[in-house]
C-alpha cells in the first residue's frame, strides 16, 4: 500500500517549457487533488476532483490544467512554465467520511 | 469568505518544554478541524481530528482541544522533542463542501 505517489521528485524548466506531473493514490478515494506550497503562504489549492469524470477549479488555477484519468490517476499539466510557478506540488486524495486527506511527497519545480 | 487563522507564525522551543498552537477559524457550517504535521521536505500527515461535539483529544504527547462556540481550536505539545520541529497546520472543513480550508502554519523548531 503506497498511500500517494508523485513524479517527479525534482524537476527544472526552462521559461516556455512544458511538463506534466503525475499523481497516483492506492486507496479507492473518490477526491484528488493538486496544491502548491510557497513559503509564507501555505498550501493554496490549484485544481480538484471531487470524483472520476470531474475537475473543477481552485483558488489559483491559472497557468494549470488537470486531467483525471481513472480513479487511481490525477495529473497536472503546466503547458508554459512560468518563474512563478516555481514552487513545491502536492498531490492528496480524500477519505470519507472524516476528511482526511492523504498527501504525496511533493514535487519540486524550479522555472528558470 | 473562510478563513483560518494560525498563530504565532513561528516559535523556538528547548527540547522538553511544553508550547501550545493557536487556531482560529470562520468557516460556516463546520464540519470538522484537522491538525496536520508537516516535516521539512515532506507532505503533511494528519495527527489529529476535532468534530463539533469534541472538546478535547489526545494523540501520545500533542492534545487538541476545540470551543466551537468561539471557534477557537489548540495545540499542545507535551515536553517535546527534536523530532517535534516541523510545520503544524490547521485545517477546517465545511459541511458539504469537497474543499477544506488551510491556515498557513506554524513552524516550530525545537533547540537541544
């Protein structure tokens, strides 16, 4: 049981480059989701799904997109990196009924 | 619009001192809070969960406590240790909603 899964753990763009980070959760959760983590400013949410077929929108979605592949599988795709998007990612799925949210080991991207 | 609120942004301990997290929160209708322990370089893992009715829970040496009235949540850590030093975030969750809401956390270093 690997709990959640991400690849990469490193990654370095270049301004204009493209890249996808893939998430993977073993648990059976209906939700996933995508955060990054820039300091100072805690974890704000980027994209979710609340179940297989949906994604919606989070508070800083732009310069993003996601697609859920199955239920295991929710990736996050940036089609022209920007400095900006320099920052930690992380994945998480959900269990019900107490909410709980079960984090990846985070993906670290730098935009040059 | 939910908020939660952490507070102090950072503190420095000696190891076996006792110290206590403060959160506060405005998220309506509330469904449960969450504290999360974050170690340096990792993703955040659940320590402890506080529904309506509870006011107090313990997990080994970190005690919650809960006043839903003023919606006010703590965390107390008992005579901590090295292993302590980390980031503490607190998250609420809304009845029905997919999306909790984080505060920015804590960070706690604790010195020999």
């Amino acid at each position: 049981n690997a709990g959640v899964t991400q690849t990469p753990k490193f990654q370095v763009l270049k301004t204009g480059q493209s890249m996808t980070l893939q998430c993977a959760q073993d648990m059976n959760h209906n939700s996933m989701y995508w955060y990054r983590q820039d300091p100072g400013m805690g974890l704000r949410l980027i994209y979710y799904s609340a179940s297989e077929g949906t994604t919606d929108k989070g508070e800083v979605p732009n310069g993003y997109n996601v697609s859920r592949l199955n239920k295991r599988e929710f990736s996050l795709r940036l089609e022209s990196a920007a400095p900006s998007q320099t920052s930690v990612y992380f994945c998480a799925s959900r269990a019900v009924p107490h909410n709980e949210q079960f984090f990846g080991p985070g993906t670290r991207l730098t935009v040059l | 619009k939910n908020q939660v609120e952490q507070s102090p942004q950072s503190l420095i301990i000696l190891e076996g001192k006792n110290c206590t997290l403060q959160c506060n929160y405005t998220v309506s209708p509330f469904s449960n809070l969450r504290w999360y322990k974050q170690d340096t370089g990792r993703g955040p893992v659940s320590l402890t969960i506080m529904t309506f009715s509870e006011n107090t829970k313990s997990n080994g040496r970190y005690t919650a406590t809960l006043d839903a009235d003023t919606k006010q949540s703590s965390l107390h850590i008992t005579a901590s240790q090295l292993s302590d030093s980390a980031s503490y975030i607190c998250v609420v969750s809304e009845g029905g909603s997919y999306i909790p809401t984080f505060g920015r956390g804590t960070s706690l270093i604790v010195h020999p």
